[in-house]
C-alpha cells in the first residue's frame, strides 16, 4: 500500500507521536487527525470531531475516505469506535468495545487473567462500607485501592496509611457502588506494548513510564511523567517469560474471540527480584507517554504495520526496530494531576537537537496554538520532550536540555526519569 491517508483519533502526546511516525512512513500520503493538537497540527490536518462523538468520527473516516483509523485514548474504543468503522468497512486500529473492556473493567481484566493462569494479584470487590475494616485486614499493607472506572491512571490509590486505604476505599464505594482492593506487588514496572490481531502478534521494545508526579516516585499517581525505552528491567529473560506466560495466553484467549482483537494490548509488568513478571493493569490502547518512546524505535513502516494488524494479517508483515535509546520528559501544569491551572503561554518548546545521532524534539500534548500564534497550555499534561540517541543517557540529555530551554508559569516536571536504567 502507498499513499494512503490515515485518521489519528486523540489529542494528547501520544496522538503527537502516531501522528508524526505515519508521516514519516512512506505507505502513507497525508495524515488526519481529530480533534488533534497544536503538535499534530504540524505534521496533519486536524479536524474539529472530538473523541466521544463517535458517529460524528465514522462520518468524517467515511468523507475523508481514509484507509486506515488509529484510534489513541480507550475512550473511543470502549465506546464502541471500532465496532462502528468495522461495521462501514474501514479498517480501524483498536479493538472492539468488547476486547476494550479488559482497560474499561478491571473486574474483566482479573478475571480472564484467572481464568487463563495470567500472574496477577489476588484481589477483592468491596461493597460494603461494613466490610472496610475486614478487608484491610485480609490484605497486607502497602494496600492498593482502585476503582473500576476510566481515570487515566489516576483512580488508583497506593499506601500504607490505613487511614487514606480506608477514605479510598469509602469514596470508592460511595462514588460507584463497589471498589477493588488488591494485592500489592513490588518489584519494578514495564510497560510492553503489544501489536495483536488474530493472525498473530508483535512485542515492542519495552518501555518504562514513571507514574508518581514527584522525584523518587513520590506524590499522587499521574497518567504518566515520563519514560524510556528500551528498559533494561525488561531483560531477555523476562520478556521471554513474558511472551509465554502472559502474551501468548492473551492471544490465543483473543483471537479465538467472536470478533477479533486488532490494535494494541498494553501490557503492565511488575517485575520482582527474581525477574517474575505479573500483569498489573492491562490497557488496550498505546501507552502515553510510551507511545512517544517506543514509535520512534520503529524501523519498519508504521502505516503498514498498523493497517496490517488492522487488517488481520500482521503475521505476514516484517516489523524491525531500530538499535537506539528514547527518551521523554513530561511537562506538567501547575497543580497537575489535581486542579489544572490552563490558558498560560508556552514559550521555546520549538527548540531542537539535530546532531546526527541524537535527535531532540518536544512531542505536544495539552497544547493549542493561539489566534497570535502564541501556544497555550491547555491540560495537565502540557508536552513533552524526546530524545533519540545511541545512549540512554545521551537521550535524556537531549530532553533535558530541551525541557530546561521552556517556559511556562507554575509548571513542573521530573528531573530523574530514566534513573533505575542508569542505576
Ligand atoms: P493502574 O491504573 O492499574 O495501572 O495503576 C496505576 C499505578 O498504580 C500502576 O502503574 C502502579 O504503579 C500502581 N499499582 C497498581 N496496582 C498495583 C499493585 N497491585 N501493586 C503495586 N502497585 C500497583
Ligand atoms: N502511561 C500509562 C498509560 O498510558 O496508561
């Protein structure tokens, strides 16, 4: 296939990142993109249909005639996106509402993770406000609270304090009528992204996300301050256990679903001392901010690849990877992950590092450009900054020394990403 045209659904970072590797394919001849950013303005034509009119997003795939839609945030696809397009013949990258439903249930996920022998931890439904106390005592702290609603990572509570276990737990119960609570895991994350259709399936270089908002993972859980790929903590041994005990499972349980499963299947590692992987969250989608750290380790052409899985036969296409190190470097609002102050001006995001071997740019993510021309915050998480080098550390440096060059009031972001794989 050449020249096709594409529609990216989202408008974060990651959407920045799909947006920029199809253009760079050469299977692909103009990139849309809806509702899109200020970044994904600059690489595709953005649209004004936004992620949860989904009749409105098959309208526009049908007018546009595109070949191919990517669709970035689980909303739309828990919504049922996929099902719509496939039901017009247009071939969508994304499962189904019902293969969506292991991000949109976490009962779901626990449960055909049981039922396939998946590791994962044990976990509970709490219903009861009663029922607390007895279940703070049949788990050991630290205690994992989640709920089982779309909260971008962030409606999951990690502590030892029994007193803030109990308020999860409580405002949980209150807020949709049960909650989980779960065994904790230690060790260190991963994230393996996980092209999939029924035909077969394609691993990522690992990437690691650092999802506290404070350095040494202190502070609230976020959607995600940073990350890095590939991560050494996935070493060939874990990704080998990985592919045998948790992805192969998952695809044989999916592609012998009624509808198959075609897109990506975010799988979320804890890796103990001794290398034993478990599945902390499963997500159906691209990763964000991994996504900006594993797409620009595609050798192979991103729009075949992603029409091919979209297509059923991706065991017939070649997907390479480059032998290089990214790295990217979240900006936040003020106030992130709480109550985002917006609207303020964003000033030297447009520089970057051309050296050759190492490359610096900034990815947008909440970011819209003003009628002046000026760009704007406009979410939490405003851009971030990649690098693209033959080091992890000469990445970093790159996204360093870019993110030091920005301006925005009251922002804030980590300065130790990357620092377990430098340990
Ligand atoms: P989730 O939305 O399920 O990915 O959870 C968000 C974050 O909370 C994860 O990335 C982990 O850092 C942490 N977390 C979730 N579940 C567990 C668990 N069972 N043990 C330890 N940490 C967890
Ligand atoms: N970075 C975590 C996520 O995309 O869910």
């Amino acid at each position: 296939m050449v020249g096709m045209e594409v529609l990216v659904v989202g408008s974060g970072g990651r959407e920045h990142a799909l947006a920029l590797g199809l253009s760079k394919s050469e299977s692909v001849s103009v990139v849309h993109c809806t509702p899109g950013n200020a970044g994904t303005s600059m690489v595709a034509i953005n649209h004004g249909v936004l992620t949860t009119d989904i009749e409105g997003i098959v309208k526009l795939a049908s007018d546009l005639r595109v070949t191919l839609v990517v669709v970035g945030p689980e909303g739309p696809l828990v919504a049922g996106l996929s099902d719509r397009l496939r039901q017009e013949s247009i071939p969508s990258f994304g499962p189904h509402s019902e293969g969506a439903l292991l991000e949109g249930s976490k009962i779901h996920a626990k449960m055909v993770m049981d039922s396939l022998g998946i590791p994962t931890g044990r976990f509970e439904k709490v219903e009861d406000l009663e029922s607390i106390e007895g279940c703070l005592k049949s788990f050991d702290s630290p205690w994992v609270i989640k709920r089982d609603v779309l909260a971008g990572g962030k409606g999951v509570t990690v502590t030892s304090s029994r007193k803030e276990a109990c308020e999860a737990l409580r405002i949980g119960i209150e807020s949709d009528g049960y909650v989980l609570i779960e065994e904790h895991l230690s060790g260190e994350e991963a994230s393996v992204l996980v092209i999939m259709d029924e035909s077969g399936f394609v691993m990522l270089p690992a990437s690691q996300d650092h999802k506290r908002v404070g350095n040494n993972d202190t502070g609230p859980n976020t959607g995600g301050m940073g990350a890095y790929a590939p991560a050494p903590v996935a070493t060939p041994s874990v990704l080998t256990r990985t592919r045998e005990e948790i992805v192969e499972p998952m695809h044989h349980y999916l592609r012998n679903s009624e509808i198959p499963y075609r897109g990506c299947l975010y799988v979320g590692l804890m890796i103990d001392e001794e290398g034993s992987p478990s599945v902390v969250e499963f997500n159906v989608r691209l990763g964000d901010p991994e996504a900006q750290v594993t797409i620009p380790l595609f050798e192979s052409d991103l729009g075949e690849a992603l029409l091919a899985a979209a297509e059923g036969r991706l065991a017939e296409t070649d997907v390479e990877f480059r032998n290089v190190h990214a790295s990217t470097v979240v900006l936040a609002s003020e106030g992130y992950p709480g109550n985002v102050i917006s609207g303020r001006i964003i000033e030297g995001w447009d520089s970057a590092i051309d050296e050759g071997q190492v490359l610096g740019f900034t990815h947008l993510a909440g970011a819209t450009r003003a009628e002046s021309g000026e760009l704007i915050s406009s979410g939490g998480r405003v851009l971030s900054t990649t690098g693209i080098a033959p080091s992890l550390s000469e990445a970093l440096e790159a996204s360093y020394q870019i993110i030091q060059g920005i301006n925005l009031k009251g922002s804030h972001y980590r300065d130790d990403i990357g620092f377990r794989a430098l340990r």
